[in-house]
C-alpha cells in the first residue's frame, strides 16, 4: 500500500548496513575493512585477507596459524560427498556441478538451519563450545573449507581423474593447484609464480558488497536456513553471463572477434546493440574498475611463465579503442575486474567454462562474512521480503473451460 515506483534492478535501495567492504564507484576505490585493494594485494595473502573480511581485522600470527589450520583441517570433503560427483554427465558445468555440491552439503549437515540466531550463539560457536553450536560452526566453517575442495573434484571429475585428498604444508593456492592437477608423482609441486597469481586474483575477487550473488546469499539466509544452502543460491546467481559468467564470456566474445582488425567492426555492432562487450561496465563504477589495473599487471607475471596468450592482442585492441570510443565515454562504460582474469586463467591452462569457479571459490569467503554480519545484527535477522506493484488484472470471475473463448 502506498508504493508507486518499483526499484528495477534495485538501482537505488540499500537493504542493509555493513563494515565490511567500500567502493565509490565515481573514483575507482575498493576497499576491504578499510584497507585499500591495492595494499592488500601487494603485501597481504587470499587467506589473511579472508580473516580480515570475516573478522574485521588483520589477524595476529597465531589468530593466522590457528585459522589457516582449521582452514587446511576442514577442506577434506566426506567419502559420500564422491557418489554425488560420479552422478554427474561428463560435459556438465562445474558451476553446476558446484552448485550441487554445496546444496548437497546441506543435506548432510540439515540441523545447521539457525533457528535461534543469536549474538550469544555465535560466540559460541566460533569459541566451539557445545555440540550443537558446534554442528553450526561447521556450517559457515566448512563451507569456507571445502570450496577448493569442492571445486577441484568437479575439476577432476570431467576428466575421469581419481579425486585428490588436499595435500599438507602447501599454501592455500598451491594446494588447490596441486589438488587439481596432481598427476601421482611424489614430486609434484604447483610453480609458485603461478600460485601466487592465483593467489592475488583469489584475494581481488573474495568479496565486493552486495552484488547479486551476495545478495542472493543475504536473500537466502534470512529465512535462516543452513549457510551451505545459502551458499549453493549464491552460486547459482554467480554462474550467469552478466555476472561471474563474464569471465568465460569475455574469452568466447575474444575467440569469435578473431583477429585485432576485426575489433573496429566488433566495437560498430555493439554500439548497434547487436553484441555485448563483455568484461566493461558496472553497476557502481563509472571509471576503471580498481581490481583491472591490478590483474592487468598479474597477467604480465603469469605470461613469464606460460608465455602470451594469443588473444591479448585482441583484447589491447578491443580496450584501446572502447575506451576512447564517444559511445562507452558517455556511459561510463570501462574495463571490470573480468576483462583481464579469462585470459590469465587461459593461460594457466583452465578449460573455460571452469573460469566462473575460480570467481566462486574465493567469494565464499565474502559470501560468509556478510553472512556473519547479518546474523550478528543487534536485533537479530528480519526476512528479506520486498513489495511490488501490481498491474495485473482487476478482480475478474472463474469462466468454466467448455466456456471459454
Ligand atoms: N556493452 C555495451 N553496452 C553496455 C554495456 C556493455 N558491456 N554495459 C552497459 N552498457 C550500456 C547499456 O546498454 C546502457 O545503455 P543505454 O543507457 O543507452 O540504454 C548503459 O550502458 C547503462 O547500462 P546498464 O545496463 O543500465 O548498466 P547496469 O548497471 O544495469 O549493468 C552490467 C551492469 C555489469 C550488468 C553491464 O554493464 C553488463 O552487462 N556488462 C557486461 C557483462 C559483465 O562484464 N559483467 C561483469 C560485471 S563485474 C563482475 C561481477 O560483478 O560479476
């Protein structure tokens, strides 16, 4: 009653207050807790940053080790979890697949639903005392834990590979490497420079307010039901094409432009709206997104290793001139944090449609923290329940079928 314009889009609400991460949008600031992006990602870790993010500050060395252990302890997944990887088609998503598996996760762990949510329930369960908080501690815990885990088996999966247990003494990034492309030989070990590129893209993409997946997840659990459910519908919303998909979008539009003297006629038809350009435009930037400057550089490190891959060119090309094409200047149209990742995940040799996993993976993490924000809320959790506005139909009466025109 008394609403008279819809927020399409939610162009202008905001559903909740948080600490957790800044942006303005007009001048490119990212920050998390306070901490600008681009200090983070020269000086801290994916996993510092994850306890940053969930906890609000900067952990001490032995805050770290004890959270990097329980990290590490959590990540290996139940035996039954495999039965469910094997029911999976050999050509099916991962995102799909990951999807699953966190819903699946659900079902094993079903009295984490939060019933009595409290601020003295999460002391709690983050000081595991008691076995009930206990249970529910595994909920936002494991969650986090198993992402990599989780990840790497719908991995290996498609390959018809054995799943690998994740392997002690090894970073965060090296391990999930290890995890995905352990071969059997004792040797094995990720290239550190490799590990720690993904390491910085893990950090860049662990969270970023509420987007439409961390909305999702926010949406979700605020009926209180269990965080791996959450989880499961925030992957969900991630995996599209405007979203987290635009990672494995940015490379397909790439592949099909072909060739950098195709890019003039590319830039012409999406100017017709003929084409999208994926990897530019944002709901809150209007300039460059501050995590592309930051993979751009990233980018160059991994080409050391595994040389140029072959559609940066396209890509220059493609950058340069939107960027100074009237069309994208007067929208405010610039490169996001997808533009550059696609091709550094490409050349690490990542089959494309597992890009949008490696956006997941990390964003649990952001996922979680907000999570824990909204259930620690003075004044507990209020259901996420919009309005609308009707414009269907005035009261009409039920016509029978043989009567119907
Ligand atoms: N290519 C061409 N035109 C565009 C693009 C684009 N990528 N993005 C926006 N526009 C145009 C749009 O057509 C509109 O023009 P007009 O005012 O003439 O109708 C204007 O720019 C404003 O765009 P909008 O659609 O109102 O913007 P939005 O805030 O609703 O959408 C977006 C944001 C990210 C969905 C959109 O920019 C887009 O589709 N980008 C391509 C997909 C992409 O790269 N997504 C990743 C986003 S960043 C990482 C993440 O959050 O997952």
């Amino acid at each position: 009653r008394g609403l008279r314009v819809a927020d399409k889009g939610f162009l202008n609400t905001a559903v909740i207050t948080s600490e957790i991460t800044y942006i303005d949008g007009e001048k490119g600031v990212l920050r998390y807790r306070g901490y600008p992006i681009e200090q983070l990602a020269l000086d801290s870790s994916f996993l510092e940053t994850a306890y940053l993010l969930i906890y609000g500050n900067l952990p001490t060395k032995e805050q770290y080790h004890v959270f990097e252990g329980e990290v590490m302890h959590h990540s290996i997944a139940h035996q039954d979890t495999e039965g469910l990887f094997r029911a999976f088609r050999y050509d099916a998503h991962p995102m799909s697949i990951l999807t699953s598996a966190f819903a699946y996760l659900g079902s094993m762990y079903s009295e984490a639903r939060c019933f009595h949510f409290s601020h003295a329930l999460l002391k709690m369960i983050e000081l595991n005392i008691g076995h009930r908080p206990t249970r529910l501690c595994k909920g936002s815990r494991y969650t986090r834990s198993k992402a990599t885990t989780l990840a790497a088996m719908a991995y290996r999966i498609r390959q018809g590979r054995k799943f690998v247990t994740p392997p002690a003494g090894l970073s965060y990034t090296a391990s999930f490497l290890y995890q995905l492309d352990h071969l059997g030989e004792e040797s094995y070990t990720p290239s550190p420079i490799l590990a720690k590129a993904l390491d910085v893209l893990f950090l860049l993409h662990a969270d970023h307010e509420l987007n439409a997946s961390c909305t999702t997840v926010l949406q979700t659990s605020s009926s209180l039901v269990d965080p791996y459910s959450a989880v499961a519908a925030g992957c969900a919303s991630l995996y599209g094409p405007l979203h987290g998909g635009a990672n494995e979008a940015v490379i397909r539009m790439l592949i099909s432009i072909g060739s950098p003297d195709n890019v003039p006629a590319f830039v012409e038809a999406v100017k017709r709206r003929e084409k999208v350009l994926s990897g530019f435009g944002h709901r809150v930037y209007k300039t460059t997104d501050p995590r592309s400057f930051i993979i751009r550089k990233t980018a160059d490190e991994v080409f050391k290793v595994t040389g140029k891959d072959e559609l940066l060119e396209t890509a220059m090309r493609l950058h340069d001139i939107a960027m100074n094409d009237e069309y994208f200047i007067k929208r405010k149209l610039a490169p996001n944090v997808d533009f550059w990742s696609g091709l550094i995940y490409r050349a690490m040799g990542f089959p494309l449609d597992f890009f949008p996993v490696l956006f997941a993976v990390p964003r649990v993490v952001g996922w979680l923290a907000h999570w824990r924000q909204m259930m620690l809320q003075p004044g507990g959790v209020k259901i996420w329940r919009p309005r609308q506005i009707y414009v269907g139909p005035t009261r009409r009466d039920y016509i029978p079928m043989e009567d119907r025109v």
